[in-house]
C-alpha cells in the first residue's frame, strides 16, 4: 500500500538489458542493490513470482482492512510475534531511517530483519536479513511455501489479498524462519489500516508528516497524523521526529489515549550540531541518554542528520535508554553504524563527469529537503533536472520547490501506468519554469542524454550536473540506465 507503481510495462526489459550505455562512468561507491539473479534458472522463478504478484490488487488500489492480512497471519501461526519490532511511519524519511535503525542495531550484535517500501531496483530489496536484501532463492522458496495458506484466505475473504500483503506476509515468516531478533517495519501508507500493523510494536517511529496521498490519507497534517498514529501500541514509546503543531497534537493525544511514552525531536533528543564533510557530514547528536558527538553520516542534508537523530534515539528507546536505563550506547559503535549507512535513490551520486544525482523525492516536503541539501554539499555551476513523477501526485508543488535549483528541466516518464502524462507534465513544467527551461522527452534514455549533453555545454564540464527525482521508479529506471544495476 505505498504511493509507487511496482509493475512495469515490457520496455523495462529494454532498460534492463541496459540499451545505452550513456558515456556510463565508474560509479563513486560500492552498490547495495541487488541485479536479476544470475542463473537462469533463478531468474525465471523470480519472474514468475514477480507476475504472480503483480496479478494481484497493486499497492495503489486500497481497501482499508486488516481483516486479509489478519487471517493470514493467523494460519501461518503469527509469526510476527517471534521477535521484537520497531514501527516506523510518517511522510518522508521512512526509508533512510529503517536503514539506519538496522545498522545500529546490528552494530550491537542483533540479528535484524527490515521490511522497507517501494524497491528503488528489484523487488528482493524489500525484505533484508542482517543488513542484505534476501537472496532470490529464498524470496522465491519463501513465496512458495506461503501460496498454500495465501490461496487458502483467499477463497475465504471477499477480496484476495493485495501485492502488498502478501509480500508483508512473505516478509513476517522470512524474519520468524531466519530467526531475527529484531524486526524495522516500514509502513507502506498510513498506519491503523496498513498491512503491517498486525506486529505489536515496543518503539513506534513518527517521521516528519507532510501532506502527500492526500485522496487516501485526508488533506490536511491533522488527518494524515491520525492514520499513521494508528501504529502506536499500549505502553510503546513513541519517537517523534519534528512535526507541524496539529500533526503532533495528534501524535500525542494517541500517544495518551494508549499509556505511550513520547520521546520529541527537539525537546528529548536532536541535532546538536552538524558541518558539512567530504563524501558527507559530520554530527554530534543528543540521545535519550546523552550527547553523541563527531558521527559521521555518509549523507547529504539536514534531513538525514534529523533521521539519523530519530533512528538513534528509537534504538536507544529499544534498549530502554531514558525510560529504564539512565546511560549512553557505545560511541564506537554508534560511530561506527552510522559510518556504513547507506540509501540508495536518496541524493545518490551514480557518476562524475559530469556528476549524475538520483533522489526519490516524489511531494514538495521531499524536494524542498533535497534541494537544501543539494545547495549545501555540492557546488554546481549548473544543474539540469530529469523529472519523471507520477500523475496522482502534487506535481506543481514538487516542479515549485525544485525551481530555484535548476538552470533547465528535462520532463519525461517512467515505465509504469501511473507515470504522469509527458505533454501535460511539460505543460505544467513551462508554467513553473518558462518555455526557455523546459525540455521533452517522452523516454528517459533520452532525457537522460539530453540532460548529461546540457550539462556538459559551455565549457562547463567540470561544474555541471544533472539531478534525477520525481519518482522512486523513475530513479530506479535511472539507476539501471546509468549502470548501477549490481
């Protein structure tokens, strides 16, 4: 139930057999994504799962319900009761501080599980074990040993369950069978109604709420605050990232109505400090049981040092810090964690020459935060964006906040059904930008030339650069594109 498509039409095959090479430069770093399966034999096991799933509801058609999700659970045993978890919810963030959470917790030594949503690339990257995106092997045989019972609630409710919870399902029994000891659950939308909350969560985790599925979710902070509340459990511990008042006067009077304890960006914990770094930043945070100083978060922006503050203040609420333990977790290990964070799709540098950025951000509060962040680290001269959003989303609010950025805009579409029509998008685009900055090209292979050709005009090579963003399936197109495919 997340806010982008995950089924492509057959052109993905052409992306993915990579048709252009785009002068592809080596990448600045190590991936974290995993390619199509190697072996055939995997490979055409993986894709029959991949359409067998996406002959179900997709992820953008709802029906506000546990009861699907809840049977399943039921004959599979529960298995989301065999661990500890940690819930995480909001608007943005969501993503980058699951990763975080993991790293830190698995820098103490807990096996982890993530259950995070959409996938930048493949949808394997969904469900992690210790850190890695399951091997296809195990997405595959885990699939299959759960489509006896899937078929079984099937017949038995008036809907077949949805793309979305039977990968939540997949998930639940992959982290019960590893065994892990720990569970980081992303939502996919909302909260109260969302697949995932049939765990019983001991650390609740409220990202920054910002307006976006406004037709599903409500229209206004207050709304959308009360859906995701729904994630707080009878005596949890909410971590409350900052938060526009009327979202947080929600957040709080759940967080009353159920005996949580609340711990509030800003006020129990945040961001002491932070400077800018090569390759990053360097900060020093107050936890719940003290100050944290010189981490260094391999990151761009203020809003990842504000995540990197929540991740670490829900990790110190999971071992107790501030509630029953008054102390401070290992600063090397805290070091250390956050050192190995990475977030693909998220201001990810993919090449140089001239420098090629992907960020998922896909509403305003997103591109507002990236565009920050883009002035802060990165000194371009000129920057031309590949925009590919989807059509149900605030598309003039994301073209307004990423104005100011871009010397030209380069309007295209991802593969996907939902993608914003080309020529209505580039009418909008030339009411934002001027005719003069506004670029078309219906394909993104072709955007993306057009895009690293424009930054590679008048002599400015060297200090140009091109930035990807719209849609998390747009920058995962580009990844595949680009090269980034392992």
């Amino acid at each position: 139930m997340v806010g982008e498509e995950t089924t492509r039409d057959p052109d993905l095959a052409v992306i993915e057999a990579g048709s252009r090479t785009l002068r592809t430069q080596a990448s600045p770093q190590a991936d974290v994504v995993p390619t199509r399966p190697s072996d055939p034999e995997v490979d055409r096991g993986l894709r029959e799962v991949e359409k067998e799933l996406a002959a179900r509801w997709p992820e953008t058609r709802l029906e506000p319900s546990l009861d699907r999700i809840s049977a399943l659970m039921d004959v599979l045993g529960e298995p989301q009761r065999a661990y500890q978890s940690i819930h995480i919810t909001g608007t943005n963030g969501k993503t980058s501080t699951a990763r975080m959470i993991e790293a830190l917790l698995g820098a103490f030594d807990l096996r982890t599980g993530r259950y995070s949503s959409p996938h930048v690339q493949s949808v394997t990257e969904r469900i992690s074990i210790d850190g890695a995106p399951v091997p296809a092997e195990k997405f595959i045989e885990t699939y299959h040993d759960l489509k006896p019972f899937v078929d079984m609630v099937d017949a038995s409710q008036e809907h077949r369950l949805s793309f979305f919870e039977v990968l939540t399902a997949m998930a639940y029994a992959a982290f019960a069978d590893a065994p892990v000891e720990v569970a980081v659950v992303e939502v996919g939308m909302g909260g109260s109604w969302d697949a995932t909350n049939v765990i019983e969560a001991g650390v609740a985790v409220v990202t920054p709420v910002a307006l976006d599925h406004t037709d599903r979710l409500g229209g206004t902070p207050e709304e959308i605050a009360t859906e995701k509340s729904g994630i707080i459990k009878q005596d949890a511990t909410v971590v409350m990232a900052q938060q526009p008042v009327g979202a947080a006067s929600v957040v709080l009077k759940k967080a009353v109505e159920v005996d949580a304890t609340v711990a509030r960006e800003g006020m129990e914990f945040g961001v002491v400090s932070r400077e800018v770094a090569v390759g990053g930043q360097l900060i020093t945070l107050r936890g719940l049981g003290g100050e944290y100083p010189d981490i260094f978060l391999p990151l761009h922006g203020a809003h990842m040092a504000h995540n990197a503050a929540v991740a670490l203040a829900a990790v110190e609420a999971f071992f107790g810090i501030g509630s029953e333990h008054d102390r401070t977790l290992d600063i090397d290990a805290i070091r250390g964690a956050f050192a190995s964070v990475t977030s693909p799709g998220r201001l990810e540098l993919v090449r140089s020459s001239p420098s090629v950025l992907l960020d998922a951000a896909h509403n305003p509060a997103g591109a507002q935060a990236a565009a920050a962040a883009i002035g802060e680290a990165f000194a371009f001269s000129r920057l031309i964006g590949v925009v590919g959003p989807s059509g149900d989303k605030d598309v003039r609010g994301l073209l307004e906040a990423l104005e100011p950025l871009l010397a030209e805009v380069v309007v295209t579409r991802n593969t996907t059904p939902r993608a914003m029509d080309v020529d209505a998008l580039a009418a909008l685009a030339v009411e934002v930008f001027g005719e003069e900055r506004v670029v078309v090209e219906p394909r993104l292979d072709d955007a993306l030339e057009a895009a690293i050709t424009l930054a590679e005009e008048e002599d400015e090579y060297a200090g140009a650069g091109v930035l990807v963003t719209g849609s998390v399936i747009t920058v995962g197109e580009a990844r595949l594109l680009l090269g980034r495919d392992r």
